[in-house]
C-alpha cells in the first residue's frame, strides 16, 4: 500500500497587579453615564459646555452605529434563510461539489476533477482515511475541461471495499514531468438537507456536502 504525499518570568515583592476586561458599552449604557453626570455634577461648578457637547456627539455615533450594526444582522440573517431555502430546493437534483471527500455507500461513485492548462497524465488515487492508497484510476481525458467517472468501489486489488469516508488525490504532469493544477470533484443526488447546523450541508448519494462547496446543481448534471 502507498501513500500520496504533496516566559519570561519574573517577580515583584511588594506589588500586585490585575487584569481588567473589556467590557462593551451599548448606547443604553452610555445613556445612563451621560445622565448620572448630570445628576451629579457640582451646581457652583458646572460641567463645561464644550465637553458636554462633545459627549452627546458620541452618544450620537455610538446610536448610529448600533442602528447600522443592527441593520447588517438582519441582512446575515435574512441571506441565511435565503441559503436555506435554496438548499431546501435541491432534493432530488445533482450537485457538484469542489471537495476531496467523499462517501462509498457500495454503489458507484461519479468522481472527478478539473483542469485549467493540458497535462501528459492524470492519475486519480483513491485513499482512506489514514492516506493510504486503495485505488488507482488512469484518466483518459487531459485537455483543459471538467471531467467525471465512475467509481465502482473495488480496490487495486480487485477486491471491493467496504462503505465509508474515503478522500480523493489527483496528480497531473505536463510533458516534462512538471505537476499541473488540477480541482478535485465530487457528484452525487441531493437526499436531504440537514438545517440544523449554522450553514446548511447537503446529504447527498456521495457524502454530506456544504452549501459552500457546491458549484453546480441541476437534474441531470
């Protein structure tokens, strides 16, 4: 079996020191502040204007930067349940998936990769989850493109593997044996969507997938 591979310390005697955290003021704190002084100051001495002044124009910022903080939540939140609903859409429908991870259920699996500039050869190398190599696949396509095949589960071996998590390496050489970049891709049908998590996952015939990592979706991919 192969395996692919790309105090300082110090002391004081008679003084102690502590750590003070940062505590965040809101506008309703700033507020009370503002009118405590008020309440509080010397009548003979009053506070001085300017300062005063000066003071409600950071309650004033502080009041609009709560608003616009306020306003870009809702934004995120709004774009959340919209990604939610997108993925909630895709049951039942292909997906193509720029990850290196993948699931064998025992049925074939649409394994794939990208490549942007021509490569003398493209090897696809199965492994588990220790790196170790379990199946060699030569691909026949090496022109610029988006290619795809079928995996059936069975091992350099020739004995098929057990369902589980498996990963995908790809190694890709130009004519004189320098790497080209490639993309790894994974294919599978859309099952379920788990919504549970802070950003949806798509479970799919080939593996969980996030929404992020999604590139393409149709019927018939």
């Amino acid at each position: 079996m192969s395996t692919i591979s790309q105090v300082t310390t110090g002391s004081t005697d008679f003084t102690t020191t502590s750590s003070i955290s940062d505590v965040s003021m809101g506008k309703q704190d700033f507020l009370m502040l503002l009118v405590a002084q008020l309440e509080n100051q010397d009548p003979m001495n009053p506070s001085d204007p300017t300062e005063f002044t000066a003071q409600l124009a950071q309650f004033g910022q502080l009041e609009q930067l709560t608003n616009a903080n306020e306003s870009l939540e809702g934004l995120d939140s709004m774009s959340n349940e919209m990604q939610r609903m997108s993925a909630l859409g895709l049951v039942g429908q292909e997906v193509i998936a720029q990850t290196d991870q993948f699931h064998f259920d025992g049925n074939p699996v649409e394994l794939g990769y990208r490549t942007e500039m021509p490569a003398e050869e493209i090897t696809l190398y199965v492994l588990n989850p220790s790196g170790g190599t379990l199946a060699t696949i030569n691909a026949t396509e090496t022109a610029p493109g988006e290619y795809f095949m079928n995996w059936d589960g069975v091992s350099d071996m020739g004995m098929p593997l057990e369902a589980g998590d498996y990963s995908l390496a790809i190694r890709a050489v130009d004519g004189d044996d320098g790497l080209v970049d490639v993309v790894p891709l994974i294919k599978g049908q859309v099952q379920a969507v788990d919504l549970s998590s802070t950003t949806s996952e798509l479970e799919t015939s080939a593996g969980v997938f996030s929404m992020s990592d999604v590139e393409k979706a149709g019927s018939s991919l």
